[in-house]
C-alpha cells in the first residue's frame, strides 16, 4: 500500500485507517479457522477423519497444516493487538518482524505447494521428467522468494522512517517497489501447477480398468486437482493485488491469505479421504504411485500403490 504524497494529516489518516482493517479482519480469519476445525471432528465419523488412519506422508502433512494454520492465525492476531498498543513498536522491530512475518507465512504456502506436487506427481503417472521439472521450478521460486525478501529487508527502515513518527496502532503498511512482488514467484509457480491440472483434464483422465459403476478415483483427483488448484491461485492472485496497492482493495493483512490457504488445502485431504472410504468410489484404484522406486505400470495400465490420501 503506496502513502499518498499528501500533507501530514492525510497521511495519518490514511495510514491509520490502513492499520485499523488487519485489526479487525485477522480476528475473522482466526474465527473462520477455528469454526472449521471446530465443524469437521464434530460432524465428520469416523471413517472420514485422519485420526484413525496409520502414519503416513499424507496424515503428516494434513495435521502440519491444519494445526500450522491455527497457530499462525493466533500469532498472527496477538502480534497485530500487542502491536497496536502505544510505545510497543520501534523502528528496529517493525523492521524485524516484517521478513519474519512473511516467511513464517511462506512455510505454509510451502506445505501447499508440496502437496499439490505429490498430486500432480500422481496424476502424470510417477513422471520423472514432470517431477524434477516442478522440483526444480519450486526451488527457484523459493530463491527467488528469498532474494525479493533480503532486498525489501534491506530497504525497509528507509521505506517506513517517515511514517515512524506517527501515532499509528502498530507499523505503518506501506508496501512500495520490490515490497509488492514479494509473493509473486509463488503466484507464477501456482499457475504452473494449475496449468498442469488443467492439461490433465481437457486430455482426460488417465486409463483405468472398470469396476461396475463405481467412478475410479483418477477422476475425483481431476475434479479436486481443477477446484483447488483454481481456489489457491485466485487467493495468491489477490494478494499480489492487494499488497499492490493499485486498485481500491484495503491492505487486509496476511489473516486471510493464511486461512484460506490452510482450509482449502485441509479440506481438499479431506474431500479425498472421504471419497475413498464412499461405496461409489473404486479406493483400489489410484492414478500413480507415490513411490520413487515403484513407478512401472501394471498391464491394464493402473499403478497401484498408497495414495497417502492426497
């Protein structure tokens, strides 16, 4: 968000104002997460719940982001309130806690991205080539993440020194420059994955053997793949857009972005967990192995091997 080249008055104002929204709006992230965790161990059985599943790559990652989230919504709504009270910031920490901020946001944007790896890892038939090709396309967008993130460091204090002197309810939200493109890589790696989804889908679902009526659960990851793949890179896409600071859309802090990111994802392991354990989905049927060392097909063309309910 760019400060109006303004008098002082209008400067306050408007970064005030700019501080009261994150305020007030991390609360109904952290209420939005915690009625959707609250909402799924009350309704769902059993038979729909990681708990009584084994330990597996998927359990982990399904409870790293759902109790992550969590967390990181609470952090985030004491940081902002603690923050919010005369005399409690300086110049030094409002430097500080800005990288700290995002990259502790970052490590769940990351989960995400993991897992929707192991996804298109699956639906692409164990592909090597489209699994180092992701892997090495992540880690760049991570590098490049990071030096967006030294840099905006870098010139942080100098970017907020002349808001500092304001009485505002926490650091002034003022994002200029390279501070608006800090989730940028990410988006561009969220657009990679979506177009994966997407070519999948328009070329049909990969060749699986027949069940009676049943519907192989290749199309259920197809069908989830377009919806949340879509859903995750509208919200980075309206970060980018808000962190901007070039339309009328309000800095409304990373509340938001955290939760949506960490529900869709959540709700997303579930949608498949509960799919399987459904009598009109054939569970014996998965598209791809998430095994390096056992990626060769069976004769009818189905690879079998545990999903780990991603």
């Amino acid at each position: 968000m760019k400060v109006p080249d303004t008098d002082e008055t209008s400067k306050l104002l408007f970064l005030y104002k700019g501080n009261l929204i994150p305020l007030r709006v991390v609360l109904g992230a952290l209420t939005w997460v915690l009625h959707d965790y609250c909402m799924y161990y009350i309704s769902q059985p059993t038979k729909h719940s990681f708990k009584p599943q084994r330990w597996n790559v998927g359990k982990v990652l399904y409870f790293w982001i759902r109790y992550y989230t969590i967390v990181l919504l609470i952090l985030d709504a004491t940081r902002i309130h603690v923050f919010s009270h005369g005399g409690v910031v300086s110049e030094t920490l409002c430097v500080v806690i800005a990288p700290f901020q995002r990259f502790v946001g970052a490590i769940s944007l990351w989960t995400v991205e993991i897992i929707i790896q192991l996804r298109i890892y699956a639906l692409f038939r164990c592909s090597r080539g489209v699994a180092v090709f992701n892997g090495l396309a992540f880690i760049a967008s991570i590098a490049a993440f990071f030096w967006i993130l030294i840099h905006n460091t870098l010139q942080r204090r100098e970017l907020i020194r002349g808001a500092m002197h304001f009485p505002l309810p926490g650091c002034p939200t003022i994002n200029t420059g390279l501070q608006a493109v800090q989730w940028l890589p990410a988006t561009l790696y969220e657009v990679l994955l979506f177009w994966y989804a997407l070519f999948k889908t328009i070329r049909g679902s990969p060749r699986v053997a027949a069940y009676g009526q049943r519907k192989p659960l290749s199309k259920v990851l197809l069908k989830d793949n377009m919806l949340y793949f879509f859903g995750v890179t509208c919200v980075l896409c309206f970060n980018n857009v808000m962190v901007a600071g070039k339309t009328r859309i309000p800095w409304f802090g990373f509340g938001p972005f955290h939760a949506a990111l960490g529900i869709m994802t959540s709700r997303m392991m579930i949608r498949v967990l509960k799919t399987m354990a459904g009598d009109d989905v054939d569970d014996r049927l998965v598209v791809a192995s998430l095994n390096w060392a056992q990626s060769e097909p069976r004769d009818d063309g189905v690879i079998i091997i545990g999903l780990f309910s991603l």
